[in-house]
C-alpha cells in the first residue's frame, strides 16, 4: 500500500491551503515510461469509484486502479535533497531498499522528484 510521511502529508496541507485546495484529497500516480523507470504526479482531486485512499496527518490520498501496483510499497516524502531546500521524494519502502536515493527516477529504488518534472516542480 502507499504511504507518506507526516513531513510530507504537513507540506502538502500548507500546500492546499495556498492553491485554494484546502479540504480536497490529493491524488498520487505513476506511469512506468519506456526506459522502466517511473514518472510521478500529484495534485488535488476529487475521490473516484476505484481509488485507494489512505489518511495520514488529516490528508486524504487517492491513488487510482492504474497507478496502484506501480506504487505499491512507495513512501512520499519531504526532505532536504540539497542544503535548505525541500522537495517530495517517493521511495521504496522496503526494509531492503535504500529509502534515501532522494531525486531522480530509478526503477529498483522507486524514486524520483515530483511528477514528470523532477524535483522542485511541486512547490
């Protein structure tokens, strides 16, 4: 199941709150791409039939039918990648895997900065 941290589920309310999103649920996905590593999306979104949805911290999560065994075992979070700044990070969460590959698409680590982009573009 995906799961995020309550760094990220905080960033991410401050975040709703400045788009005036407050109270809408935020919808994570993820395509594999040809090389097999994985792009990642995220905004807010109203719920659908087939979502997954996950709450942590007083955020909801909906993750769609496509995008779920692709994030299967996938931890969001917000963490420093450079000295003072702060970015999104989704990462295996495997007791196996090394959780801190931090920006970047890696298919073994399932990691990469937000959405298609990279890091820096969720602000």
């Amino acid at each position: 199941m995906f799961t995020l941290t309550p760094d990220a589920a905080t960033e991410l309310l401050a975040a709703a709150t400045r788009s005036q999103a407050a109270g809408m649920a935020l919808r994570v996905a993820a395509r594999q791409i040809a090389d097999g590593t994985l792009a990642y999306g995220l905004g807010f979104d109203e719920q659908r039939e087939d979502d997954a949805v996950v709450e942590v911290g007083g955020l909801r999560v909906l993750v769609g039918a496509p995008s779920q065994p692709l994030l299967d075992e996938t931890v969001l979070d917000y963490v420093e990648v450079a000295p003072s700044h702060f970015d999104f990070v989704f990462a295996a969460a495997s007791a196996d895997s090394d959780t801190g590959a931090g920006c970047g698409s890696a298919p073994a680590a399932k990691s990469s900065g937000c959405g298609g982009g990279g890091c820096g573009s969720c602000g």
